[in-house]
C-alpha cells in the first residue's frame, strides 16, 4: 500500500503567498474599477445638473416680463397700490439681490457647509429670510416675474368701464391646480397693449370681481384704470424667485419659490441639488435701441429716470448666469488637494473647498423675450 501523504508547510505557504497575490490584484482591479466609476459617474451627475439648472434658469428669465399676449411689462399697477413689495411689484420684470463682496474681481471662499448667514445688495427681503430653505452666503438671488405657463388666457365677454366686476367666456377653458381662477388669488388683464394686475376679490361663476378687501397689500376700491374691452384676456400672474439654498443631502442646490398665482410665497421646490453658487450680470439698453449697451451688477442696474433711486430692470434685455456645480462627495480619487481651486464666475472668482468633488462652470447669456424686436 501506498503511504497518502499531505502538503508540506513549505507547500502550504508558497498556495497562500499565491493566494494572497491572486486576491490583491482581483482587489485592485475592483477598487480601481470602484473608483473610475465613482469619478465617471460623479462628473456625469455634475455635468446633468448644471445643464438641468441653466435650462431653468434660460425658460424663466426669457420669459420675463411677457405679461398674457401683452408681451411687455405691465404698464399699471395701480390697484396693488404700485405693487412695492417683492411678490407685487409686477412693474419690474426682473429683480435681483446680490450678494455682498461678489462684484467682479472679488474673491470669495466657500465654507465646506453652505451657511444662509449672509448679506445682500439690496437688502434681502424679509419673505425671503423667512422661507424653509432661505438662500445661502455668497450667491446672488434673481427675480423672475411673468405670467403662469400653466395658466391659458381667458377671454373676457363684458366689461363696463368704470366698474369692478367683469365677466369671462363661459367656453373658457377650466384651469385646475396652480393657476386656477380663485377669490383672493391674484389676476391679470390685458388687451395686448396695456395689462394690469388685481386681486380677485370674488370668482362666482363666470363673474370676476374686484373690489374692497381682500388680502394682499394695497388691493383699493375702485375701477380699473385702464379701460378693458370685450376680447380682453386674463390670466394668472407670478414672481418667481430663483437662488442657492441648502438642498436635502446638506449641500447647496439651486432652488425656486413663488407665488403659484397667490399673493405669498409657497413652499420653496430643490430644482437641482449641488449646485454652489451663482453669479448674475443684466445687460442694460440704455440708448433705447434694444441692444446690450453695458452689463451691471444687481445692485448697480441704473435707475429710470435718473431721479429714480431704485434701479430699473425694464431696460435690461439680457441676464448673464453663471453657476458653479459639484459633483457628489468624494467623486475624485483620494488625496484631497492641498490648494485651494478658484473658479471664475463672470469675473467673480469662487475658491472651493478642499474636497474630493469635480467642479465645473456653466455660463448663459439669456435675452428678454418681450425685449425683442
């Protein structure tokens, strides 16, 4: 018989030395796959959300100020006692706050953790301050004032000079959700040539009024100012505010609130998450000719006349936006940089945090459609 014999010690070490070296490169192999994955998807996810941001923000501002089939800005505001609040002032087509220490050439730093503890030019609305998910340090806020896109225009049958009620086509399509037709709700008039903005006081049927009451700022008794005939439209006006904000993993995003066809701001929505900042340029025609004379900061947009203190964005015909965007955390393979890299926002320069995320920049130049010729 033959003796059975086993693996020698010898033996024994040099299968697991081998083992040890199979298993290494399998484990290399999968951490560097891991890794390219991480870095391919991380700079696909950075990619998708800024083109996904600019193209929220390209809609809005080309729509800014296209009031109904008026397509201009609206021309009286006196039954919103001139509309000075941020949700009503719908004599502005645009708005803007900027945020302090970001003209062009200025350096600002991002904190590893967005902070909303920050300052503006001018002063950050109160409304805003107060929202869930107020807007962060170090990005500027822009404003968008146009008419509902959910909302179609309803012709109007009657109306009596003079009076504040009016009635609409009883064929008038029904609009359900945000932009209904609703008693306290806000409305807009126009006959393409002029449009004004009021609260619907009352809705019955077919019959809009607007009367005393009500529960904006400044709704007045009276008539409407202008004079409205049969085949004027109404739809539903809107501001919409557009800016930084803490989104749901913690990190900056690009957020949306407005007023849903109301005269206060609903719950702000997270558009696109990790997005950090951005920066706004107008472009101002001030010769009358429709065409870009010079680019201003929020803050500095001239007034009109010149008397005027506030600026006037009725003469803005193009907003330039730029954001930068992240991807998800630890995207890159490690180690972290060790210097800080600086981005270049329209002249802005944006230094990022000593983290493991892609980066990009995405820019736009946006014109005004109502500013067309």
């Amino acid at each position: 018989m033959r003796r059975v014999r086993g693996f020698t010690m010898v033996e024994l070490l040099v299968a697991v030395t081998l083992s040890i070296l199979v298993m290494g490169g399998l484990m290399s192999v999968f951490l560097g796959a891991k890794t390219s994955f991480q870095s391919t998807s991380g700079v696909g996810n950075l990619t998708e959300g800024g083109r996904f941001a600019i193209d929220f923000l390209t809609r809005a501002v080309r729509g800014a100020g296209t009031m109904g089939c008026a397509s201009s800005n609206v021309t009286d505001v006196s039954n919103l006692n001139g509309g000075t609040t941020l949700p009503l002032n719908f004599s502005q087509p645009l708005w803007a706050y900027e945020a302090t220490g970001t003209a062009p050439a200025n350096t600002i730093v991002l904190p590893a953790v967005p902070v909303t503890a920050g300052a503006w030019l001018p002063a950050l609305d109160p409304l805003l301050s107060a929202l869930p998910n107020p807007p962060v340090a170090g990005s500027d806020v822009l404003v968008v004032r146009t008419t509902m896109q959910q909302s179609a225009g309803i012709y109007v049958t009657a109306i009596a000079p003079g009076t504040t009620t009016f009635s609409v086509a009883s064929t008038a399509p029904t609009i359900t959700g945000p932009g209904s037709l609703l008693a306290n709700n806000l409305a807009l008039i126009t006959d393409c040539t002029q449009a004004t903005v009021f609260e619907m006081t009352g809705v019955a049927g077919t019959t809009i009024t607007h009367s005393a009451g009500g529960g904006l700022p400044g709704n007045l008794t009276g008539p409407f100012a202008g004079t409205y005939g049969a085949g004027s439209m109404v739809y539903v006006p809107d501001t919409i505010v557009y800016y930084i904000g803490i989104g749901a993993d913690g990190d900056g995003a690009l957020f949306s609130v407005d007023l849903n066809g109301t005269g206060v701001f609903q719950t702000p929505q997270e558009l696109v998450p990790d997005v950090e900042n951005m920066q706004v340029l107008f472009g101002v025609d001030t010769v009358g000719n429709n065409a870009v004379t010079q680019y201003f900061k929020a803050q500095t947009v001239p007034p009109s006349p010149a008397t005027t203190p506030n600026s006037d964005y009725n003469s803005v015909v193009s907003v330039k936006v730029a954001l930068l965007a992240a991807s998800p955390a630890n995207a890159l393979p490690p180690p972290a940089p060790t210097v800080p890299v600086t981005y270049n926002l329209l002249g802005t320069l944006v230094q990022a945090p000593l983290d493991r995320r892609a980066r990009k920049v995405f820019e736009a130049t946006i014109a005004v459609r109502s500013k067309a010729t």
